[in-house]
C-alpha cells in the first residue's frame, strides 16, 4: 500500500447557468443601489410624468397584399386581392408619372371598397372613365373601414397634403353616427396615453412583416373588414328619435375645417354622400336596395 497523500480535489468551475445567474444578481444590486442613490441625492425632473401621447393615423398599412375572402357575395369570383402602396393608398394609385390632376378619396368601408375586384373599385374605375375623355388623373384612396370625418380631417393634414392633390373628395357619416352615439364626441379617435398593448400590437404588426407564423397569428386576430353586417344592427342609425341626440354640431365642425383646410392648401374640396341600402325614400335609386351585383 502506497503512503503516497491523496491530491487534493479540483474544483468543479462553475457553470454557465450559474455564471449568469450570479452576474444578473450583480446588475441587480447594482442597478438597485443606484436608483436608491439618487432618490436621495438628486431631483428627478420627470418623476410622476406621463410619456407623450400618441395619435393612431387610421390609414391603411403601406406595402398590405391581403385576399379578401367574398364568396358570400360572388360565388363565382370568390376571392378578390386587396394590396397598398408604400404610401399606404389602396391600389391602384399613382396611375400616371406626369398626370393632368391627382383626386385624393376620403371615407369608410364603402370608399374602401375591400370587396371589390381592384380595377373596378370606383376610385380606379374613376381614372379609368376619364381617360377615356383624354384625362390623366391620380386617384388616391386614403379609406378605412370604420373611419369618421375627424379621421379624415387627420388623415388630409397630416398625410395627404403632403402628395399634393388638385381634388380632395370625402364621403363619412354613417360611422361618424355610430361614434356619436355612442360617446357624444369624438374622444376614441383623438390622442391618448399609450399601453403597454400598443407596444405588443406594434411589435405584432413590425414582426408580422417578416415572419410567416407571426403573420398568420396577425391574420387570424385581424379585422378584414370584408363581413357585410347585418341591416338589423345598423337600424338604428335611422330612428329619428336617437338621431335627435346627437351632436350633429361636432360633426359640422369637423366638417367645416376640412373644407377651410383644402382651401389653405389650394386642393377643392367635392363632398359626397350615398344612399343607404337600410333605408329608402321617394329620393332613393333604383339600385339602392341591392345587396350585391355579379361583376363587382
């Protein structure tokens, strides 16, 4: 038997997980020993301050190549393509290099006309029509699903002006009732303190951009906008004593700025209305009440 000693055991180094651990315990203390520091030490200009607020421009996303799926309105051409440009207009824009005029759209679902074959949505049937007289005009469609006339009035300064229009043609007021009645003002479409929602969403919308699986999550939440509502739910927007209620005086407003704002930036505004497939009159056209036509 040998008297030769044991060596002594060799420490095992330590591992990574511990290493990390062990070094985010490290910034911890460090981090907390500081914001200690300073609560005593100095003045915090920004203590209690709220960031800045944030307003959501309500157009569509630039560079958007979405199916609209629409087979309950035309078996026949069940799907239709619905892409935007890099300044976020519904296509087709931009039609000419060097046009006679540029007509910008304003409006909701029904200038948006997700549903509608591209060439035929009337924005492009428009330039369509007037070159044929010889005319060479841009039409750009700056709609959403859902907008009101104070997303319009937003959507006209600050994005539209800069494109420089000869014509700005707007058609809200049906959602404008529906905003109206339900909060008496237009508070859900101005500014607000951001969330920690608008982080994930924007997050959401950046990612989705770049990855398969993050934009079939984003598709499957999304709003298409493409379902046709029930006339049921929207018949109240026609019952008198409901519309005695609202503010129709806000609306006006807003109205009337868009005008004064046109004016200022040398573009002519055309006010355009329709009428509703919900309700009829002796003043109604003959083609009001239909829900859908083959060739759209």
């Amino acid at each position: 038997m040998s008297d030769t000693p044991a060596a002594p055991p060799v420490p095992r180094p330590a591992s990574f997980k511990v290493k990390l651990l062990a070094l985010g315990f490290a910034l911890f203390l460090a981090i907390a020993g500081a914001e200690i520091a300073l609560r005593f030490l100095t003045h915090n200009s920004y203590a209690g301050a709220a960031p800045d607020p944030i307003h959501k421009l309500r157009m569509q996303n630039g560079h958007r190549d979405y199916i609209a799926d629409r087979h309950e309105l035309n078996a026949e051409v069940p799907q239709v393509r619905f892409r935007t440009d890099t300044r976020s207009y519904i296509l087709p824009s931009f039609q000419y290099e060097k046009p006679d005029a540029t007509v910008a759209f304003f409006g909701g679902s029904t200038t948006e006309c997700v549903a509608v074959q591209e060439p035929l949505r009337f924005h492009a049937l428009a330039s369509e029509l007037l070159a044929k007289k010889g005319l060479k005009v841009n039409t750009l469609n700056s709609a959403k699903s859902g907008n009101t006339m104070h997303d319009s009035l937003n959507i006209l300064l600050n994005h539209v002006v800069r494109d420089k229009p000869d014509f700005a043609v707007v058609m809200n007021v049906t959602n404008d009732i529906g905003v109206l009645e339900q909060d008496l003002d237009y508070q859900s479409r101005m500014s607000r303190q951001p969330s920690w929602r608008d982080s994930v969403a924007w997050a959401i919308q950046l990612v989705s951009g770049h990855s398969y699986i993050f934009g079939a999550i984003r598709h499957a939440f999304a709003d298409s906008g493409a379902r046709q509502k029930d006339p049921s739910e929207l018949k109240w927007r026609n019952e008198p004593a409901r519309a005695e209620r609202l503010p129709i005086d806000l609306y006006e407003h807003r109205l009337r700025s868009f005008i004064h704002i046109c004016r200022s930036f040398n573009i002519v505004p055309v006010l355009m209305t329709e009428p509703l497939i919900y309700s009829t009159s002796k003043f109604s056209l003959d083609w009001a009440n239909m829900l859908s036509l083959i060739h759209i």
